[in-house]
C-alpha cells in the first residue's frame, strides 16, 4: 500500500495556528490557480477592447485584429519576463476561436460565442464531477497543494470542501449563461459585450471567495511529494544499516 493510499485521521479541531497557515496556503494556491489580478486583467482586456472599438466604430474587423494583438502582446510581455504564460495562453486561444467564428458567419455577436459555449461547459463539467465523487476544483487544485488526489480516499474534509466548491462553481456558471445566452439571441453586439465584460469578474471572484472559505474551514492538505522524499530517505537509511550490518 502506497502512502497515497493509506487511510489518514482528520479532524476539524485545528490550532488557531494551524487555521491560519491554512488559510495562507489556501489563499497562495488560489493565487497561483487563477492568476490573481494580473490573469484577471489578461481575461477581460481583449474582450473589452473587442466591444469598445466596436460600439464606436461598428468595425468587426477592427475590433477583431484589436482583440487578437492585445492578447499577444500580453503572451509577449509573460515571456519577455519568463513568467507562466498558461493564462495569457488561454486568452490567446479564447479570442483566436471568437475572431475565427466572427469572420465566419460575418456577425460580431459570434465572437463571444465560443467563450459562451466554454462557459457553459465548464459549469456543466464542475456539477457533473461533483455529482460523481470527483470534484473537478479537487483535479484542478491538488496539483497546487502538492495533495495529488490523497483528498478523495485520506481526507475526507478536504473532499467535502472541493465538491462544495465544484457545485457553486458550477452553479455560478450556469447562472452566467442564463443572462448570455438569451442576451446573444434578442440583444445586440453592444449590449451583449458590456454585459459579458461586466459579469467577467464578479462571477469569478465570488467563486473563488467561496472556494476559499471552504478549504479554510477543510483539514490542511496531505503534501504527497513530502511523504515520498521520507519514505525515499527512510528506505536508504535502511538499505544503509544493513550494508553496515553486512560488513564483518
């Protein structure tokens, strides 16, 4: 049996110190999970430059070429200062799929339509893992905790506390696209695009909010990658006194 699979004792009953290393080791991964302000910025710039050339001038094709350079030219600054790219990336990609299905259908509202659909899909994704014992926040965040998957079987609190966090994610996603989508079928290109810049952020901070408080509250995370190097060294240790025992 494996350290990731050995059954672990939690409680809930943390030191006052304990509590706020938690909290701090909670609030550095959520950071790091989802870019903080910068990786906020990255999100909403393209689109927002998207809907404001295009209210002003009704120029698809400006707008369009604006959205798709300011996203690389955050790519470029991320490399110029070798820090992550995968949120500047992502946006790269987000906006290249909504410039693609604008030129395509020649309608400015069908450049916010792949970002929608992912949306919709990313809800559907984090209730449906909830749903089956596998909260996807869990897949995204253990990584980060250095936990692996050692919450679905050693931590119980901590499983608790990411499919909490799954179903409000989820929940919060779906009640975003029940403003976009009838807005993208009855409402203009300008309307639709003020309105998609504008829930960007709240949506996203009150979900990570919430995912804070309950990994606060949650047992701390079991560091998998430590409990190997100990049994790594443990294991020497051992092979060491019986070569040494071996030796007349």
């Amino acid at each position: 049996m494996t350290s990731a699979d050995k059954p672990t004792q939690t409680t809930d009953d943390q030191q006052p110190g304990d509590a706020a290393d938690s909290r701090a080791v909670t609030e550095a991964a959520l950071f790091e999970a989802f870019g903080g302000v910068r990786g906020m910025v990255e999100t909403v710039l393209p689109g927002l430059l998207f809907v404001t050339i295009y209210t002003v001038n009704k120029d698809l094709h400006m707008s369009a070429i604006a959205a798709i350079a300011v996203s690389l030219v955050l790519v470029a600054v991320r490399l110029i200062r070798k820090d992550t790219v995968k949120h500047a990336f992502s946006g790269v990609f987000g906006v290249g799929f909504g410039v693609v299905f604008a030129m395509m259908t020649g309608d400015a509202k069908d450049f916010y339509l792949p970002g929608m659909l992912y949306t919709l899909g990313l809800a559907l994704a984090y209730l449906v893992t909830a749903v089956a014992g596998v909260p996807l926040i869990g897949l995204i965040l253990g990584p980060v905790f250095k936990e692996n998957l050692s919450w679905r079987t050693r931590n119980p609190g901590r499983k608790q506390a990411y499919t909490k966090a799954s179903y409000a994610w989820g929940l919060i996603l779906l009640a975003k696209c029940a403003i976009l989508f009838p807005l993208y079928w009855w409402a203009d290109t300008t309307q639709l695009g003020w309105v998609l810049v504008a829930l960007k952020i709240p949506p996203f901070l009150l979900a990570v909010w919430l995912t804070w408080v309950f990994l606060a509250k949650a047992p701390p995370p079991i560091d998998v990658f430590a409990e190997m190097e100990a049994e790594e060294r443990a294991e020497e240790a051992r092979k060491a006194a019986a070569k040494q025992d071996t030796v007349p």
